[in-house]
C-alpha cells in the first residue's frame, strides 16, 4: 500500500494547493476619489426678441415761434411812438427785422399789424393816426421780406388802451403798433 501513499500524497497535497491559490485574496480596493467634473455648460439660449416697444399715440407738437413763449417772436410784438409821430423808431428795427424775416420764411402765416394812439386828440384823428402807424410798420415788415397779403394794417385809435392812466407813462405806452398772430 505504500504505493498508493505517494499519490494520495500528492492529491492530498494539491488538494491543499487548490485550496490556496497564489492569488492574494481579494479585497476590497480603496475607491478612487470622486473626480469633480464641471457642470455641463448649458447651450446659449437663442436671443430672445425684444418685446415690441408700443407706439405712442400722442403726436409731437412743435409751436411756431409766435406761439412758443420763449421766443423774441412770441413776447417782443410792439413798436411804440413818438407823440403825434407815425416815423418807425431806429431802436425798433432789430424787432421789424425778426418778424420780418419770420413772416417772409412762413408764408402761411398771416398778422394784424394794429395802430393805436393816446387817449389825446379827437376820435377821428387818433383813428387817422393809428392807421399811419399801423401802415408804417407795415411797410417796413414789406422791406425786410414778409409779404403784403400776410398783413392786414389797422387802426383802433384810442379805443385800445394798454395803460389806462392819464399821464404821460400811460400815453407813452398807448402810442403804439402791436403785432397779432393767430392764436392757433
């Protein structure tokens, strides 16, 4: 039997090397660390059109010089006389020129050129001399550019009175031509 003792041996033996493989047991390996990846970058949204910008309504208005109060045309309309004069004053020919040139460049536009006199003297003069006043302003805004027909010359005489003193102030005030343009 001794013959049969070396090779039950030796499966004995591999039996114990089956059992024991050369390969380390396995164990559990340490996990790697989480690699931090970036967020996914989201693709660019398409451009979003702008909402409509809603259309006003209200129209612009841009006021014609003799209507804006902040123009020379608007506040600077009389031209005052001597007594018992009707000769259009040097000191009033910046005034004659700017409405000159403003009536010459706006042919639609039409005024009242209105001659007034002091209270001094009887009706039928003062409305004579109201109207040589008014006639004279009248032609000076013809020589500067503005046309005959944008210009009605009309006298009120005394009945227009801007002061209603009895002095010389008032009267001084009263000698006057006064430029009127439409109201709208």
């Amino acid at each position: 039997m001794m013959k049969t003792r070396p090779y039950a041996f030796a499966a004995l033996a591999l039996a114990v090397l089956a059992g024991c493989s050369t390969t380390p047991p396995k164990s559990e390996a340490p996990k790697p660390a989480p690699v931090e990846t970036a967020a996914p970058v989201p693709a660019p949204a398409p451009a979003a059109t702008p909402a409509p910008v809603p259309q006003s309504t209200v129209a612009t208005v841009t006021l014609p010089a003799y209507l804006d109060p902040k123009s020379p045309i608007h506040n600077d309309r009389s031209v005052f006389f001597d007594f018992d004069a009707y000769a259009v004053k040097s000191e009033f020919n910046g005034l004659i020129d700017q409405h000159g040139r403003f009536l010459s460049s706006t042919p639609k536009v039409t005024i009242r050129v209105e001659g007034n006199a002091d209270e001094r003297g009887s009706t039928e003069y003062n409305l004579a001399l109201g109207q040589r006043r008014a006639d004279a302003v009248k032609k000076a805004l013809e020589l500067v550019g503005a046309r005959p027909g944008q210009m009605e010359a009309i006298s009120w005489g005394k009945g227009h009175p801007k002061n209603p003193g009895h002095d010389e102030a008032a009267w001084a005030e009263n000698r006057r031509v006064d430029l009127v343009y439409p109201t709208n």
